[in-house]
C-alpha cells in the first residue's frame, strides 16, 4: 500500500515521475483566466483566518466546489455562504471550518479531498490528515502561518509568473493602474476584457449596463455604431494596461450572419426592454461576437470561449443569495453549427484571432478539437484550440478525458496548459494536480512502448512548453 499522497502521487512510472520532477515541477505558472480580485492583490490582502482564505463567505467570494460539497451534507446555508446568525464573526468562521474539516472523510474520491490536503501542504507546510481530530491543531498552525502568508506570498509560494483577471468594460481597472506603478509586486498582473453585458441583450439590466458605459465614455450611446466605438475605446484601454485577451461567456452560443442594420434593431429592443427571439439573439449576439473578433485580432489578442453553462438553476437560491454561488450547471445544447458559422465568417475575412474553447459539456470535446483543426493559419502555432478541462471537468476523469482527446485528434503539445478560473488564492495546486496528470499520461506512452524512451529529453521539452512555455509566446507575454 502506497503512502497517502507521497512525494510521487498520482506518478506511477519511472517515466511520469522523471517528467515531473525534473520538468513540470519547476516551471513557472501563467494563470491566464481566473476571478481574484485585483484589489486583493494590490492591497496584498492579509486573510483573518484560514475560514476566510479557504472557504470564503459574506462579504467575500467562496470556493464554490466547496460549497456545493457542503450543501450536499445538508448544512444551513448561513454556515456556507454567509455568517451564522447569534454568532461573533470569530465564532462563525471557526463553526464554517469546523463542518468542513469534519466532512472531509466523506469527501472520498472528490478531487476536494486531494485539493484541499495539497492547499495545506503546499501554502501551511501541514501534514496532517484533515479531520475533526486535527481540527484545532491545523486551524492554530495554519493561522499562525497566516500572519505573515499574505495574497501576494501566496502567488509567490507557486512561482506564479503572470495573473489574468476578468473585468468588465466599464471598470476602472484602477487596482490594475496601481500594480502596473508597483515595483515591489513580482507577479505582473494582467487585465481580460469580459464584455458579456454588451452581448446580452435580452437580459433585463442590458440597457442599464449601456447607459453605464455611456457614462465611462462621455457620450450617449443610441445605437449600435456608439456602442460599437465604445467597446473600441475601451479595448484600446485595456490594451494600454497590458491586456492581451478577452473572456466570453458563452452559456449558449448564438450566431445568424446579420448586417448592421437587422443588428441595430434588435439592439434598439433591447434598450427598450422589449421581447427578442431567439433568432433576434442569433442576429445581435453573431454580429457583435464578429466585430469584437475583428477588433481582437487588429491588437493580436486571445479570445477564449467558454461554451456550456447552465446557469442560475435555483431560482429560490439566486433571490437569496445571488449567482455565481454555486448552482450553476452543464448545459447540453447543440452549438457546433452555429460555432464554425462565426469561426468561419471571421477566418473568410482574414479576421479570426488566436482563440481558445472550452466546453462544459464533456460530450463535446471531440467535436470541439476536431472544429478547432479547422481553422489553423500559416505562421500560428495552434491558433485556434480548446482549453484544458473546465469547471465541472477539472478533475482528474475530465483532465484525462480532455489530454487524452487533445493526444488522438489535436496536438498535446501545442497546448497552453492550465488555469485556475478561481477566486480563490489557494488554487494554485490545481496546476500541480494538473502537471501530475499530464506527466502520468505521457510516461504512460513510453512506459508501454508508444513512444521511444530515446526521445525522453524531447518529451520533457513538451511539458515544460505545456506548462509554461506556449502560453507565454501564444499570448505575447
């Protein structure tokens, strides 16, 4: 019987173990897509407690694989996402450890159980088994560690070499100004361009949003040409903080080829509150993706898509707590059509810019992958591609699901590796757990004869470029 999570967990082989203690382990981290909070970093935040830095609640963001963990036991949701009630803050947050330190046992083969023992190895250098007999022992030894483990240690305990976070067009993005100004800040922290709200349009807060960036740039905006030069303005901006990449949402993906003015009119419904169809949203949605993919690709951005989610299923919890809490889900309609459509009509116009997939749905990889193949360029390395497993897929099925697809359809080697899409500081050995199986899955090819042992030291090459070295150059930074 192995040691629990020795020094070669999930390393099997020679193989895997050479590749990852010899190359994976060493590389730096570009973190190209999560949610930290910029202030955060720039105020270098020092947590109250280990409740607070690992499970968040109130007035701070949560992880919500951890939530969702503890509503399946059954506890209040105070004791999840708020404070409980008749309790001090102190008491509360220490209750809120207390119930997932207990669970722990029962998470039995949930990534939770291994992500949350290396969250303390890694950041607390605790050893300890996480149960209710150590409870008090590890809060008392993690906290102490707290008082000096900041935000930024906690970046730089992980090499992390490059932050992307994820911000609205009408943002400020003054936290960014200030990191931007800080020369004692190790870590270069990147703003991503997230303009879901202007793709919306059927949402009820869509006009809303419009006229609040209508404020962010000195001008009404009445129709689709000021909001077109708006998002210009405000790509331009960004640009000049130093971001190289958008994010989009899209939960699910709408395209009709549409000219400006079948466009403008459904935008004109929109600021009016008014009903749009489906094939409305088809119109707006395709033609604003277009021109945001136009004016990407003039600057030699990365766009990234993230296709599939299902979001907001508790209506009771949404009035209660709000979303993005953790009652999201994996949406299952069919988009692949629609998708090549507007990957088509911007590669016909020499306009598509480097862009990365990621699907929720694990169904979808193969199609995926195979869709991206087709639209490479001469003089790019992959510049269209999926992403690693995302969400609900980043696990250890789902990682090996998605490598094992990217091996048989794409190239593995030419990918950008891994991200955190956290809010958490903590989630940096997410990357680790990553680079395990990525290096298990490759010593895995050598080990039963499908690749020379000959060619080991190129094979360390590609983990190094996976882990680090192609997202550096595919995203210019």
């Amino acid at each position: 019987m192995r040691e629990f999570m020795d020094k070669d967990f999930l390393l099997t082989t020679e193989t895997a173990k050479k590749l990852y203690h010899e190359h994976a382990e060493k590389m730096p981290i570009i973190d190209y897509h999560c949610h930290l909070q910029p202030k955060e970093i720039a105020e270098d935040k020092h947590f109250r407690n280990l409740a607070e830095a690992w499970l968040g609640a109130g007035d701070r963001y949560g992880d919500h694989y951890k939530w969702r963990a503890l509503r399946a036991r059954g506890y209040m949701e105070d004791s999840i996402s708020g404070n409980i009630p008749g309790k001090s803050l102190e008491e509360s947050d220490y209750q809120k450890y207390l119930q997932f330190v207990e669970s722990m046992p029962y998470f039995v083969g949930n990534p939770l159980y291994h992500w949350s023992h290396l969250e303390l190895r890694r950041y607390f250098d605790i050893y300890d088994i996480i149960n209710k007999n150590n409870a008090k022992k590890i809060w008392d030894a993690a906290n102490e560690k707290l008082k000096t483990l900041s935000a930024r240690e906690m970046l730089y305990k992980f090499n992390v070499d490059t932050v992307c976070t994820t911000d609205d067009p009408v943002d400020d993005l003054h936290w960014h100004k200030q990191m931007n100004a800080d020369k004692t800040l190790k870590v270069k922290v990147r703003p991503a361009f997230r303009p879901d709200k202007a793709i919306n349009v059927e949402l009820s807060w869509f006009k809303d949003w419009v006229n609040q960036l209508a404020k962010v740039v000195g001008y009404e905006i009445k129709t689709l040409k000021d909001l077109e030069k708006a998002l210009v303005e405000r790509i331009d901006f960004f640009h000049e903080m130093g971001s190289r990449l958008s994010d989009h949402a899209l939960d699910v993906l709408h395209y009709a080829p549409a000219t400006y003015e079948e466009a403008n009119k459904v935008f004109l419904k929109g600021m009016k509150g008014e009903k749009i169809s489906d094939f409305e949203q088809d119109q707006y949605k395709g033609y604003i993706l277009v021109f945001l993919g136009k004016e990407y690709n003039k600057r030699g951005w990365v766009q990234q898509y993230h296709i599939g989610a299902l979001r907001n299923n508790s209506k009771s919890m949404l009035k209660k707590i709000g979303p993005d809490t953790g009652f999201d889900a994996i949406e299952d309609q069919v988009y692949m059509s629609k998708l090549s459509a507007l990957l088509g009509e911007l590669d016909e116009a020499d306009s598509l810019p480097k862009t990365i997939l990621y699907c929720l749905n694990p169904r979808d990889n193969y199609a995926l992958m195979v869709l991206a193949g087709c639209f490479q360029k001469e003089g790019v390395q992959n510049r269209v591609q999926n992403g690693t497993a995302w969400w609900f897929l980043d696990q250890q099925d789902g990682m090996k699901q998605n490598m094992e697809t990217m091996m048989q359809v794409a190239l593995i080697s030419e990918a950008v590796g891994m991200l955190t899409d956290s809010r958490s500081f903590l989630a940096y050995p997410r990357h680790e757990y990553y680079r395990r199986i990525l290096c298990q899955k490759l010593g895995d090819l050598v080990e039963s004869g499908q690749y020379p042992a000959s060619e080991i030291e190129t094979l360390g090459k590609i983990v190094e470029d996976i882990c680090y070295n192609n997202a550096k150059k595919y995203f210019g930074f």
